[in-house]
C-alpha cells in the first residue's frame, strides 16, 4: 500500500467521521428528549413534594455534619444559598421552598420551550444543587437526570416543538449543533449500555436466573407476589438472558436501519417491565425517554416543502398544520 | 461539507475527548485519581464520572431501619420514619438506609479497627433518631434497628425455605431533656 492509498483512506475517515458527526440534523429527537426528560423530573417533584424537608434541610433525614460527610465535596448545595442569605433573615426551609418552586418553574419552561437556553441551564443548575443537598438519596432516575441535563444546555433541544420555534424566536430548520448534539447523547447511551451489560454479565445471578428472582422478591421492589416464578426458573432464566442481550447488543443492533426499531421496542419493554414490576417507575420511563427519543425518533432533514419568510419553518408548528 | 459545518470541526475532538470520560466513568475509573481534582469536578459536573451498574453484578439484599419509640410512661411503640405517601419518596428513604451498608465496605481499607464504620453507624442512627424524636415529642428514647434480609435462592424456596429479617445493629438514643423532666 503505497503512501497515496494511505493518505486517502485517511481522507475518507475523515470525512466519514465529519458526517457522521456534522452532517445537519433535523432537532426533532432533541425536542422530544427534553419533553420527555421535563415531564419525567416534573412527576419527580410532584411526587416527593411532600418530603422536601427531609431529604433537603440541615436537621432532615440525614443530618449536618453526616450530609456534607456522605455527599461529594465541593459541589454546590442550598446550604450555600443559606449561608448567603442567613444575614438577610432569610430561612433555611425560604431558601429549600424557593430552590424548589424554581426548580419546577424551569422545568415547566424547558418542558414547553419557552427561553429554553436560559430554562436548561437554571433546571440543571438546581436538579445538581437539589441532587448534592439529598445526595443520599439520589439514585439512577438522578444521575441520568443530571447527565442528560447538561446536554441540553449546549443542544439546540428548543429547535423543535417549542414555543421559542412557534413564536418565531428561533429556527427548527435542520443544523450541525443537532448532529453533534445527537451523536454525544447516542454515544453516551451506547457506552452506558455496554459497560452496564458487561458488568451484568460478571455476575452469574444474571444467567441463573436468580437475579429476578432475588429482585422481584425483596420487599423494597415487590408489587406483585411473583413467587409462582419458583416454580419456573427457566422463565427467570430467559429473563436474565434477555437483558443481557438488549444490553450488551445496544451498541451494535441500535445503529442499523434494519435493526433499530426492534432495539428501540426491546429496550423501551425492558425498562417498561422495570417499571411496572419493580416499582421503580420514574427510572423506567426516564431510560424510555432516552431510548425513545433519540434512536426512535428520524433525525433526517424533511425535504422543504415550503418556504416560509419567518424563523419558524417546521411543518408541526407551520400556519398551514394549524389549520 | 460547507463552510457552516467546517467551524463546528473543533467540537469532534472535544466530544470524543468527553465520550472517553464518560467511557472510563462507566468503567469505574476514579477521574480525579486519573487526572486531578479538576477532572473530577469536571466528571461530578458533567456526570461522564458516572457508573452505571444498576442491579450489577447481582442482588445481595435489603436493609431496612425500625424505630421504636418510648415515652416518659414507658409505653413503646414502633414508628415509622417519614410519613411519605409515595413510593418514590419511600425508594428515596430506603437509599438512606442503604449507605448503612455501602460505606462500611468502602472504609475498610482506611479502617482496620474499624472505629470509622462504627462511627458511621452511630452517627446515621443518630441521625435517623433525631428525626423520629423531631416527629414524636413525647419520646423519651428512640431504639434503631438495621435489619437485612437477603432473598434465599428458587431452589431453597421450593423446598419451603423463607427469607428472614436478621438484625445488623442496634442503638438507643435517649433524650436528655425529657429524661431530665421525669
């Protein structure tokens, strides 16, 4: 192979790995990924709303001292708020109630696309802040929470069913920022598919079938009395295997036209399954939003149809859709 | 690819770059071990210091925490932690209780008398008791219980075995005010 062959096919690379980055993208996946993830964290708050003052203040659950000890260090916490404040006569259980009431209302903009720059980067400041006060209660719904928050603060994930795009404010034509954005959020997926396969798969609980069995049986995840399934180990068996094969075969099965849909069904049922029979509903229909909205929705540009003389120039949010 | 496309070439890199932190987060790779507290942070605020092992490599069990609470007429009665009506809050809880075990295991290289888990242990149960004494002002004392119960296996269970709640640690807590008072 002489040097000009060589020099070509890294070319070609190149290219291939420019496009299949750069290549403009329609923002439709991202709008729905940020639909999806402020819906989901919304649920979240409405349903703890109750208990704020036991995961997020000083004498909560766990306590001062034993918080700060047990959290990561160095990141930020309404304790700061607090201490900022404190000379202002301001509360502890104010600063809490204020965090949160932003909280929602940065969710409530970022899940219609209103101000959605501004909206991703308030509700990923404070979803972080809240996230570190309750480190110890945070848990896998968070974490995915809190990863894929902070793509949408540098995505275009208002380019699409927004009111900033219905408004006119900005352009939901297809753009490279999309693809970019949409490659790092599809990788991010892959490798978190991957490495939590590979680490299933070291466990034998997951080819004996025991690990559903175990699950299903603990009273923390039990809805259902599920202890027929002794009886039928082959039935826990399939379920183990079948996990291990959405998961590890993500990152290859999720990429092909031919094989994309069934991917997006298998892994949308799977945490569907997590869902209903586990309990743990939130974490379920988080990893469906991401799923869902990333690999099931097309990313292609729409051919034009029309030409419009305002920003606004998707077909959804066009005057001739609305009548 | 058109001039618009060429300005955004620099991002490739920086997402890769990104996308191995993320790589080696999910690998269980400490990033401030790897590259300084910077990177870190970087990890912790970006969340590609992440790990991903949920119900990974297997289930080991369930803790729970039961709080039983004495009154200055001796009278006891077992309560409960929060009144949470939801699930999500009480999977929440349950989390707290799980760092009971979680960082008895990560503090024992540290700890070879092992004062620091006890410590831990004192100090969460004290915690957890404060809030129960917060909740219930007439208790004098407040006993903490840890209990596990690890699911026995298909096969144990189809000859008849049962999981069992066994407990892991005990304290009380006594209120000095209201001891005073009596």
């Amino acid at each position: 192979m002489n040097s000009l062959t060589l020099s070509k096919i890294k070319l070609n690379s190149i290219k291939q790995i420019e496009t299949f980055f750069l290549s403009p993208a329609s923002p439709r996946p991202l709008g729905i990924l940020r639909i999806g993830l402020s819906l989901v964290l919304l649920a979240q708050a409405f349903l703890i709303r109750g208990s704020i003052f036991d995961f997020f203040s000083h004498d909560g659950l766990v306590q001062g001292e034993l918080a700060d000890y047990l959290s990561t260090p160095g990141t930020p916490k309404i304790s700061w708020l607090v201490h900022a404040v404190a000379g202002l006569g301001i509360s502890e259980s104010f600063c809490i109630q204020a965090t949160c009431l932003v909280y929602v209302l940065s969710l409530g903009l970022l899940a219609v696309g209103l101000f959605t720059r501004t909206a991703s980067i308030l509700t990923w400041t404070l979803h972080w802040t809240l996230m570190n006060t309750g480190y110890t209660t945070a848990y896998g719904v968070d974490l995915y929470a809190h990863v894929f928050l902070f793509y949408l603060m540098w995505i275009p994930a208002g380019a699409a069913f927004s009111l900033d795009v219905l408004w006119g404010r900005r352009s939901s034509e297809a753009s490279t920022p999309a693809r970019l954005g949409l490659r790092v959020i599809q990788l991010h997926l892959c490798i978190t598919y991957l490495c939590s396969g590979i680490e299933k798969a070291s466990g034998i609980q997951w080819w004996n079938g025991e690990l559903l069995w175990r699950a299903l049986m603990l009273p923390v995840y039990r809805q259902w009395d599920m202890s027929w399934l002794a009886q039928w180990p082959l039935l826990s068996k399939l379920g183990g295997w079948s996990t291990l094969l959405f998961e590890l075969g993500y990152c290859v099965f999720i990429w092909p036209k031919a094989t994309r849909k069934l991917w997006v069904a298998a892994i949308v049922s799977l945490h569907l399954g997590i869902a209903i029979f586990l309990g743990l509903g939130l974490f379920g229909l988080i990893m469906c939003v991401l799923t869902f909205s990333v690999f099931g929705i097309a990313a292609e540009p729409r051919p034009k149809i029309y030409r419009s003389t305002a920003l606004n120039s998707d077909p959804l949010f066009s005057p001739e859709c609305a009548t | 690819m058109n001039e618009t496309n060429r300005k955004y070439r620099i991002w490739i890199p920086i997402a890769i770059c990104h996308l191995l932190l993320v790589l080696l987060g999910a690998s269980y790779i400490d990033l401030s071990t790897l590259g300084g507290k910077y990177l870190g942070y970087y990890g912790a605020l970006s969340g590609a210091g992440n790990s991903y092992g949920f119900f990974a490599p297997g289930v080991s069990g369930q803790l729970r925490a039961r709080f039983e609470v004495v009154d200055r007429n001796g009278i006891q009665k077992e309560v409960s932690l929060t009144s949470s009506a939801s699930h999500e809050a009480e999977l929440r809880v349950g989390n707290i209780i799980d760092q009971f075990a979680g960082d008895v295991e990560e503090d024992e290289d540290d700890d070879e008398d092992g004062s620091a888990q006890e410590d831990l242990h004192r100090s969460l149960a004290a915690s957890l008791a404060g809030t129960v004494f917060g909740h219930h002002p007439e208790a004098n004392q407040v006993v903490v219980q840890f209990e596990e119960m690890v699911p026995v296996s298909m096969k144990a269970y189809r000859e008849g075995t049962r999981s069992q709640w066994t407990s892991l640690y005990e304290a009380k807590f006594i209120h000095h005010l209201q001891e005073a008072r009596r």
